[in-house]
C-alpha cells in the first residue's frame, strides 16, 4: 500500500457499493459507460446515469475517510471528508429542503441522509476510519448512490478557496457546470 501523506483526498473506499442494471457491485468494479442507480437532482426521481469519468480509481492506497452511521445501523457510509453528501437537518424536512454537505461537515444527531427511496436516517456517529482504495466515479447526472445514499460526485476542487463557507452547498452545482463540456465530448464520441 501506499499513503498519501498530504493533499486532498476526494473518493471512496474499495469497499463501497453501487447499484447497475445488473445489481450491486463494489465501486471498484465500474467503468467508463457503465450505469448506475442515480437521483435526478431536480425531480428526486431515481435514473440510471452512465460514468462519464474517474476522478480515481486506486487500488493500492490505503487512505483516511470519514464514515458515518445512522439510526438504524444498516446504513454505514464512508467518504473523504471534502465529498459531499445529500442532508436534511430537521426531523421534518424532506429532498425538496436538503442540502449538500461535505462528509466531514455532517452533524451527529442533528443531521439526516437519505437512502435511493428518499427515507431519511439520522446521524448517530462519525469517525475515521483507514480503507484500502480511493474511486470516484462521475456520473452524467453528477449524482450517485453508493451504499444506498445519495450523494454527489463532487468534492472539492479549484472554486473551493473562492466560495465562503455559507455557500458551499453550492459547489457541486458549479462543478456540474463547469463538467459539462467533458460530458458533452463523452457523449459525442
């Protein structure tokens, strides 16, 4: 293994699990044209999207991520802390009043997440944990699933020392934005 002893690390572990057509596979497992459970970030309908991209896909690196677990103790998720995640900060709220959270912003016992059917789980704990493997895929839609939380396939990036802190949910947005002329080139070839 290898350890990435400084910079930014934005991915998930080897061990974490998207859905296909096929069924559940390992995040490692994916490629480029593949598809994926996704949520459309305007409707919160669940669609499958193609991977476009890898922002990584290292094996052999055993890395330092932020896993959070949730009420229910079957959904267990681990992220770089830049990444961000779909959250909701009020036992009432909903999709259309959540917001994007990096993973090591989430609030224990205050915030939620939401699983591919849109239920919502509360945040009871948060730690570092060392896994093996750093993957990030891009989906079209810029929206993934994986462990059956919604999150985004964004983290962060060059905008980021720009944007002040009450507007970083806003980030992944932008990063879509600027994403589009290499969606629109994977598209045409």
């Amino acid at each position: 293994f290898c350890y990435p002893e400084e910079g930014p690390i934005f991915c998930f572990p080897s061990d974490a699990m998207v859905t296909t057509p096929e069924g559940e596979k390992s995040i490692d497992k994916v490629n480029i044209g593949d598809q994926v459970l996704t949520v459309n970030s305007y409707t919160g309908k669940l669609e499958l999207s193609e991977i476009y991209m890898h922002g990584h896909k290292i094996k052999d690196v055993l890395s330092e991520f932020v896993s959070i677990y949730t009420n229910d103790g079957d959904i267990v998720l681990s992220g770089s802390k830049d990444h961000f995640v779909y959250v909701c900060n009020d036992n009432d709220c909903g999709w259309n009043n959540g917001s994007l959270k990096r993973f090591g912003n989430v609030v224990v016992d205050k915030d939620y997440i939401f699983d591919s059917e849109m239920n919502k789980y509360l945040v009871v704990k948060k730690e570092i944990e060392r896994k093996e493997g750093l993957y990030n895929p891009y989906t079209l839609n810029g929206n993934i699933i994986v462990n059956n939380v919604i999150v985004s396939c964004h983290s962060q990036w060059i905008l980021d020392d720009f944007v002040s802190d009450k507007y970083d949910s806003y980030l992944p947005g932008l990063y879509q934005i600027l994403f589009a002329p290499l969606r629109w080139f994977y598209s045409w070839t």
